[in-house]
C-alpha cells in the first residue's frame, strides 16, 4: 500500500463485548490475554510496513456503546475535526462505533469533512470518495440547492437589517461608530473629518490635493495611517454620509434606506461634491498621448515599494522631470530623471563589465561545497528508517510506554524533516547556480543590446528594452543632503 506512506495517523484501539468475553475464558483457563495489546503490535507492524507517521494513540479502557461513553474516541474525534491527521488506523471499522444512527452519523460526519481516511490492515476507507455517479450528481444537487437557500436567506436577513437601518458593514465610515442598536451616530470626535473633506471638495479641491491637505494638518485615519486619495474618494461617493444605509448598490437590484442615521453633511452639499469630483477627471485618453517616463512601472520607491512617477515643471521656459514617490506621507524625496537615467546607464556598463567575472569566481568556489552538503544529508536521511524500527521494537517489547513512544517519534519525525528540508534548500541553491550561467548568457547580450540603441529610442520604446531583462529598479533617496541609490534586480 504505497499510496499510504507518509501519511499523518492516529491508532484508536477499543475491546469489542466479544474481546472482552475472550480475556474472561482465557482468565479462568489460567492465561494471559491482551486484546489491546495484541491488536497494538498488529496495528504498529502494519503502520511501520507503511511509512505511516502516528502522532497519537488513543485506548479505549472504558466500555460503552455511545460516543458519550467513550472519552478517547470523543478526543479522536476532536482532534480529526480539526484536521490533525490524515487517516486513523483501527483494527475495523466497526471499532470506531457501533452505537445508534445518531453517533454513526457524527463520525462519519467528522471524518467526511475533514476529509479523514479510515485505515485498517485489510482496507482503506475514504467517505469522500462517492459511490457511482448518480449518487455524486444528487449529492451535488442536494448541495448546491442547500448553498442558495442558506445564501437566499443571508441576502434577505441583510436587506431587513438595511431597511430597519442598521449597519451591516465591517466597521463604521470615518465620522460614525456602530451604537447598540447597531445603527450608525456620530462620532463627535472624528466628524470633522468627513465635513471638512466634502468642504474642501467643493471649493474644487481634488482627492489628491484634500488627501495632501489631510495630512499636512496631522489628520489621520482611526487606524494611525494616513487617509489616501482612495479613501477621500471613498468618503465622498458615500451615501452613508446622508444618512442613507444600502446593500448591493451597484448590482441590477440595489436597495436603499434614506433616513437611516443622522446625516454628517445635507444632500446639496453631498450632490455638490461629486459633481465638482466628477467635472476634475480628465476627458481624453491617457494612451493617446506618447509615453515620457521610460522607467514606467519598474522604478519603485524601496520605503513604500510604490512605482515612482514623473513630474513635469517648466520654470522660465524650461523643463525640468522628476522622479517623484507616488504616497503623499512617504519619505522619499525626488530626483531628476536625466540624473536617475544615467546612473542607470553606468550601472548597466558596470554590470556588463563586471558580472561575468564575479559568476565563474562564486560558482568555482560554492557549487562543489553546495553538492558536498547534499551528499552528507543524503547519507544521514538513510538513518532514520532504523530509528523508527529501534523506536517500535522498544515499544513492543515494553521498554516503552506509550507516550514515550510517540515523544521519541516525533523527536525522530521532527529531526527527518529538518534534514528533508534542508535537502530541498540545497537542491533549490545547486539549481539555482547551475542556471545562473544560462541565465546570464540571456541577460549579458540584452544589456550590450540596449547599451547600444539606447539614446536612438523614445521613451516607450526604452522602457520595453529595459523591461525586457530588467524585474525592477529599487529607487532609494529619504533626504535631500544624500544621493540617491538605484538597485537593479534582472529577471531570473
């Protein structure tokens, strides 16, 4: 059963009325006779033979026909639910429970939705896998049909909240908290907020520039954070903020519940906002006009990892670009582009000059010591299965308890993974350098490429040479007293 190995189990042991009444006639014929322990050393050889990894062993010392009865098979359980194994392992199925309809339907239940095997030496169970497929189609069915009722009631029991005027959403809007009859008050200590944001709207005032406004007078979010322009647009598009609560609002079947709360601001002024919102977007088609900036997305902000834009001045008839980081709070400070792009050129010169000569010195000196480690790892994998079979035949000869079994297990499991793992890492760094030269024989000829025609392209045309060998350039500038740094990172 190689399909089994590896596998996460639990081994549950019980005594059967029949067991019990086979120890009493062994008893009263002067012998020794175990069922849990028999069936123990049955179950432990089968899960060695199968490279099955036991995490606990549950005993049943207690009898009864009900789950309730049974405080082993009610932690099994629990543990099962929450999704700790992959399978148990019982000597039948009939040990797991052989109580009423109700108990029976609760584990099968338990190990259906956790997706649980039940494992025996004879077979493996899996309640997930459906008998036939009309049996799957109606289960299917019956599903999907249950999935819309439950879905079907959540929709109506939201728009009754709605229209009763309570506040379904996560968390109130900026300017109102949740009362305990879950409707939305004002918050005396943020209304400000909002107010001053549909004011300064009004006075023509774009998201950006109010975003700006908000943070230069110290206004932050209840969170800590800066309100962006995202938010400012958020808060202005907001019925809420006229009292207003609703659902699904830009489905074909909204609804909608004026006069919900108290209003922060009237309708004409919230009207008035949009509009002057509405009337700042631009009308034509930002692809039509031609591409200035030929570090377009790949020039990025290493504070806030945001792509860097540039800006335009023209100052007594001349024009200036700069490289600017797109947060209004980040730290960063600009630079000129004419700046930015040749220091970019140098480094690609420095890099074509240099990069090839640093490879062949790193892979002569790390692969070898790369393929050694592996190598030993490998070796000392092979210890572990004669660890396991110590570690089982002291369990079976008594030297072991139970518990200091599964401790010495898992000290064991926990030890192979550490060496799985750090196979898996060698693998990933001896791959890693192998292709490091093919890698670099793609990357070294783009760069000359580009080295060559750069100054003959625009400015669309350099950013898809750049974007072609390039990942993205890590801008880092936080005062105007330094220079700033780039960080090139090539595709891999």
């Amino acid at each position: 059963m190689s399909y089994l190995w590896g596998l996460v189990v639990a081994i549950y042991l019980r005594k059967s009325r029949s067991d019990i009444e086979d120890e009493k006639k062994a008893l009263a014929r002067g012998e020794l006779y175990d069922t849990l322990q028999r069936h123990r050393k049955e179950l432990l050889t089968f899960a060695r033979k199968n490279k099955l990894k036991i995490v606990d062993i549950f005993e049943e010392v207690v009898s009864g026909d009900t789950i309730e009865a049974r405080p082993e098979v009610q932690s099994l359980l629990e543990n099962a639910k929450n999704g700790k194994y992959d399978g148990v392992l019982v000597v039948a199925y009939d040990r797991l429970g052989r109580g009423d309809k109700m108990d029976q339907g609760l584990i099968e239940k338990t190990f259906k939705e956790s997706d649980t095997l039940i494992i025996t030496p004879k077979t493996t169970i899996d309640l997930n896998d459906e008998q036939g497929e009309m049996q799957a189609d109606f289960e299917g069915f019956l599903s999907r049909m249950e999935y819309r009722k439950i879905k079907g009631r959540l929709r109506d029991g939201k728009i009754r909240a709605i229209n009763e005027g309570r506040n379904i959403s996560a968390a109130a809007p900026i300017g109102y908290y949740v009362d305990n009859e879950q409707k939305l008050a004002i918050d005396p200590k943020e209304v400000h907020i909002p107010r001053m944001i549909f004011e300064l709207a009004i006075q023509g005032f774009g998201c950006v520039q109010i975003a700006n406004q908000l943070y230069e007078a110290g206004i932050r979010h209840r969170t800590g954070n800066p309100i962006g322009e995202q938010t400012v647009r958020h808060i202005i598009g907001n019925p809420k903020y006229i009292g207003t609560q609703f659902y699904s609002r830009y489905s074909k079947k909204p609804t909608f519940a004026p006069n919900s709360h108290t209003p922060i601001v009237s309708e004409e002024v919230f009207n008035e906002a949009n509009r002057m919102i509405k009337i700042r977007k631009p009308s034509h088609n930002p692809a039509s006009f031609p591409m200035r900036n030929p570090l377009s997305t790949i020039l990025r902000c290493s504070v806030c990892d945001s792509a860097m834009v540039l800006r335009r001045y023209i100052v007594k008839g001349k024009e200036y670009n700069y490289y600017y980081c797109r947060k209004n709070y980040c730290e960063t400070v600009s630079a000129s582009m004419d700046e930015v792009i040749d220091d970019l050129i140098n480094k690609l010169r420095d890099t074509l000059s240099n990069v090839a000569v640093e490879y062949e010195e790193d892979e002569n000196s790390i692969l070898p010591t790369l393929e050694n480690q592996l190598s030993q790892a490998q070796k000392k994998l092979k210890t572990f299965e004669t660890k396991r079979d110590n570690i089982h035949d002291l369990l079976e000869d008594g030297t072991y308890t139970k518990d200091k079994f599964i401790d010495r297990l898992n000290k064991v499991e926990m030890e192979e993974k550490q060496v799985l793992d750090s196979i898996a890492l060698l693998n990933e760094k001896i791959a890693l350098e192998r292709e490091k030269d093919s890698n670099l024989n793609k990357t070294l000829p783009a760069i000359s490429n580009a080295l060559e025609v750069f100054e003959q392209c625009d400015a669309r045309q350099k950013n898809i040479l750049l974007k072609s060998f390039i990942d993205k350039i890590m801008y880092t500038r936080t005062s105007k007293k330094e220079d700033f740094k780039l960080d090139i990172s090539y595709h891999q």
